[in-house]
C-alpha cells in the first residue's frame, strides 16, 4: 500500500485560527501556536475544540514548534498540510501506483512549462498538476473551498500543452477518507469549474483519489469514479 510517513504525531484541541497560517491549541494543558501548511479556508474543519495532531518541528527561526497536520472532522481525520498531497503522488509514482497512466520512466517533479510550475512531468511527455481537496460534503469532495486564480491558470496550462501533444493530467487527492463523489466547487469558484469542465472536455484527464490516516502514514486508499462536473 502506497503511504508516506507523517512523524511522531501528538494529540491536541484546536482553539482559533490567528492568521493564515498560525493557529493556536491546547497541547499539554498548555495554549501554543502552531504552523497551518495550508492556506484554504477550512472553515468547517477549524471549529473550536475539535481534536488535531501535530508534529513536532524545533528549529532556530520558526516562530512555532510544532506543524498541524490532521484535523478531526468528528470522528474522521482531515490532513490539513499541503505538502502531503504531493508527497503522497510522488510516492505512487515512484512505486507505480497510479494504473491509469501510461508507461514511464523518469519522473520529474516542479516541472516549469509555460508561465506554470506544474507539479510532476513523466519522461517529458506525461503532465501532472496535483490538488489536494479538505473539502467533503455529503459524500462529495469539493474543490477548491477558497477562489483560486492558480488552479485556473494551471488548468487552462494543461489545456495548452494538450494541444502541443502531451499527455495531461489533474490528479485530485481528497485529504481524507469519506468521500465517494467529486465535483467541482462551483458555488465557491465558478471561473474554475467552468475551465475544469473546458479540461475535461479538451482532453486532460481527470483522476480523484481519497487517502486515510493509519498510525503515522497517510495512505493512498482509493479511486473515486463518480466525477460530476
């Protein structure tokens, strides 16, 4: 099973959000900030008192000590850092994983094409920009939960190298388990809705798959077929 290692992961109470990416818990008995790597808006995940896990990251010029990487959901673990996305995908590239792309040999990550850095290149023909998804509401992963002018601009490049020849692909990974559908955000971002639904239509392919916390991995779990644009 494809999974990633998140570290020695201590169990604290979410308090507030201070700013984009400082919040404050209660680890211990005691408040303390801690670092949020992700700058989407989790308004449903970051309520006062839910459970959150975090890693412990000392070093002589953070402001904190500690990453939070998991929030609860009652009782289903969230990952909020956005870094496991691609770490994750770059795992199952490496372990070749991802079955419904072609044959490669050479991955190549933060791929510069155009005015985008895209996240992953495969032997110079195969693109793939990766999105990490927080958001599930009755069963459905959404995405994105904030306005996102970068996403469209990273679709509306796969778009492009489409028509040069490549082989493109959005890979969206649900940061949780609890999801059985995916659609677009539309209420939230309908420029980008529309571009995926333009995507789509043009020929990049659309891959969804949720992962799950087990211990200290977050494992890639499964594919998710129902895509509703």
């Amino acid at each position: 099973m494809v999974s990633i290692y998140l570290g020695n992961l201590l169990r604290a109470q979410f308090i507030e959000r201070v700013n984009r990416f400082v919040c404050t818990v209660l680890l211990d008995g005691n408040i303390r900030e801690v670092h949020l790597h992700d700058p989407g808006r989790l308004k449903e995940l970051l309520v006062k008192g839910v459970p959150v896990l975090l890693r412990e990251e000392p070093g002589p010029h953070r402001r904190t000590h500690y990453d939070m990487v998991i929030i609860y959901k009652n009782s289903t673990p969230v990952c909020c850092d956005s870094r496991v996305p691609n770490q994750l995908t770059k795992r199952a590239l490496q372990d070749r994983a991802l079955p419904e792309l072609p044959g490669y040999h050479k991955i190549i990550p933060e791929y510069s094409f155009q005015d985008s850095r895209l996240d992953f290149c495969l032997d110079n023909r195969i693109l793939i920009e990766v999105k990490g998804v927080s958001l599930v509401r009755d069963d459905r992963a959404l995405f994105p939960d904030a306005p996102t002018s970068r996403g469209r601009r990273h679709l509306e490049t796969l778009i492009s190298a489409t028509h040069q020849g490549y082989t493109c692909y959005v890979l969206f990974l649900v940061q949780r388990p609890d999801a059985s559908t995916f659609s677009p955000n539309r209420a939230t971002d309908p420029q980008f809705a529309v571009t995926l639904q333009k995507a789509a239509q043009e020929g990049v392919n659309l891959l969804v798959y949720t992962s799950t916390l087990q211990g200290t991995h977050i494992h890639l779990k499964e594919k998710i077929t129902s895509i509703i644009l």
